[in-house]
C-alpha cells in the first residue's frame, strides 16, 4: 500500500546549500596594495622630502643675513670696516669715514670666507674710500683660489684692484746659526829619544884583543848568573864596564862575581846581581892585572876566540891575564 507521506532522503542537502548561501563574503586576496595603500605611501614620501628641503633653509635662516660661511678648508677670513657696504655700490653713513689700509683684504661686514682645497670664492664688489682724497672711492672685486690666499696666485677679474699682501710673520725661516770657525790643533809628533848610551869602558884583553862580554846581553839586559866572555870589541852596551869606588866592576846594572865565591882556580867568572860582597871586588892594578885581593888570583881568559870564557887562576903574567881599560 503506497504511503502519501513525502520523501525527506533530500533533506540534508537542501539544508547545506541554504546555509553556503548565507555565508558572508570574505576579502580577495591580492599580490598587490590597494589604491589605498599606494595614496598613504605618497603622502609619507612627500611629508619627509617636505621636512628634508625645509632644515638647510631654516638653517640659514637662523644663521642671519649677515654671516656667509663657505665649506672649510684652510681658513682665509677678511673683514670690511665699519662704514663700507660691499655688493650694494652705496656707502653706509659713518661719522669717521674708513680707509682700508694696503695689505688687508676687502669684504661684506661680517662675512667670514672659509675656503677647501679646490673652491674659488669672489667677494661681492666693494667701495673703498681712499685715503686723502674726500668722497673719492673705488670699486675692487677680490677673487680669491684655495690654498692661496689674497694676492698669493689667486685669480682676479679685469678691472681688479689687488692690495699687496703683507708677508706672513710664520712664512719666514730663521737662518741657521753659524757655528764658529773650526781650529785645528796641530801637535808635535812625540820625538823618538835614543836609548841612552852605556857609560863605562872597554876591558881589553892583551893575549887575543878581544874584550870582556856579557853572553847574550846584547839587546842591554842580563840576568842574574850569566858567565862572562870575551869577544870583538863593538862598543855596546854588555861590554861597557864601571870600576866603582866600592870596588865593584858593574855592567847592565849588575855585578862581577866569582861564582860561588869560590877561590880555586877554574871558578867561573859571571855577572850577578850586586850584594857588597868580597867576591864582588875586583882591582886592575899597574901590570894590567884583574885580581880579586881576597882570593889573590886574576881574572883570566880561557882562550883566544869570541866566545872564551873568563875563569879566576893563579897570576902567572901571561898575556891571557892582562887587561887595559880602551
């Protein structure tokens, strides 16, 4: 039996779609701003670039129509006396009028021109009153180039009158001291003295002619216990001998001796330091004998050559045992 009661299987989805339908609408989504973003953008831009241009005015505004700096440099600062009005070609009253003196440069009251490397800077026209003359003035327009200053290689327009500039006080050097003359000392050489000569005589034997000799003391210097010779007579030093009044016979500052002070025959005869002993005194008496008056014997050549050694013996009168002082 078929029921008269409606479908509802479709429902549910009548309900969505009503639903979906009334839904609100969402913003597009876009890669890009809208016209308004663009109109705050411009308006922010031009409000900055407003405030930008406007700080350099106000700045120069604030600094007073009077004062004119330019970029710094080296410093050149000129100054107009009261009285003068550069740029305007009228004179500003003044009870005593101002002459600007030769040397100094010409400018507005109150201007200071600050130059850098590289900038020329012209001064306004100004009207100088000249001295001497009442009511007669000139017109000088000064063109000043960095790093030169007034009158040092600057350029100047035709017409210009250029005031000589007075030299820099720092500009010029002080000339170096002088120092004073050199003196050369001129010394002496030291002079070479000659060694002194020995003092005394030669002892001269008669049997060969040969003379009494200290033994390898030719250079003047002996030492204690050198035995005695004879040899060629020269004349130097270890063959000069001194009969001292002590009884001594000296040569190269030392003494004649008997070895040991001995008195046998054979004992050698040597030349010592001296000490005032007996076997230190020697006498050459009128036979031309050296004898030692303790020991009585004489001193007595052992041979005839250069090199025979002097030995004390028994006096016999023997050539070998004569002696002359030359």
């Amino acid at each position: 039996m078929r029921s008269d009661r409606p479908d509802d299987s479709s429902a549910p989805a009548k309900r969505f779609a009503e639903t979906f339908a009334k839904r609100p609408e969402t913003p597009r989504i876009t890669r890009f701003p809208g016209a308004r973003a663009w109109a705050t953008t411009a308006v922010a831009a031009a409000v900055v670039a407003a405030i930008a241009l406007s700080v350099p005015l106000l700045g120069r505004i604030g600094g007073g129509g009077d004062q004119t700096t330019v970029a710094a440099g080296t410093p050149i600062s000129s100054s107009t006396p009261a009285g003068v009005k550069s740029g305007g070609g009228e004179k500003l009253p003044s009870a005593n009028p101002t002459t600007t003196p030769p040397g100094q440069p010409i400018s507005k009251p109150g201007t200071t021109v600050v130059q850098r490397p590289g900038v020329t800077v012209t001064q306004p026209p100004a009207v100088v009153t000249m001295p001497g003359k009442p009511g007669a003035t000139t017109t000088t327009t000064t063109t000043t180039k960095s790093g030169t200053g007034t009158g040092g290689g600057g350029t100047t327009k035709p017409g210009t009158t250029t005031q000589p500039q007075k030299p820099r006080a720092d500009s010029t050097q002080a000339p170096p001291p002088k120092l004073p003359p050199r003196t050369t000392t001129t010394s002496n050489p030291p002079q070479v003295q000659d060694a002194p000569r020995a003092t005394g005589v030669l002892v001269q034997n008669f049997g060969s002619n040969r003379c009494v000799d200290v033994k390898d003391a030719q250079g003047g210097t002996a030492k204690d216990g050198t035995p005695l010779q004879v040899w060629d007579c020269a004349g130097s030093a270890n063959q000069k001998w001194t009969f001292s009044s002590d009884g001594t016979v000296r040569s190269l500052g030392l003494c004649m001796d008997l070895a040991w002070a001995s008195t046998d025959d054979g004992t050698a005869i040597q030349l010592v330091n001296c000490n005032g002993g007996w076997a230190q005194k020697f006498t050459l008496n009128g036979s031309h004998d050296l004898v030692n008056p303790q020991a009585n014997k004489c001193v007595t050549a052992d041979g005839t050559g250069n090199g025979a050694r002097l030995t004390l013996r028994s006096c016999n009168g023997t050539p070998s045992q004569k002696w002359r002082k030359a």
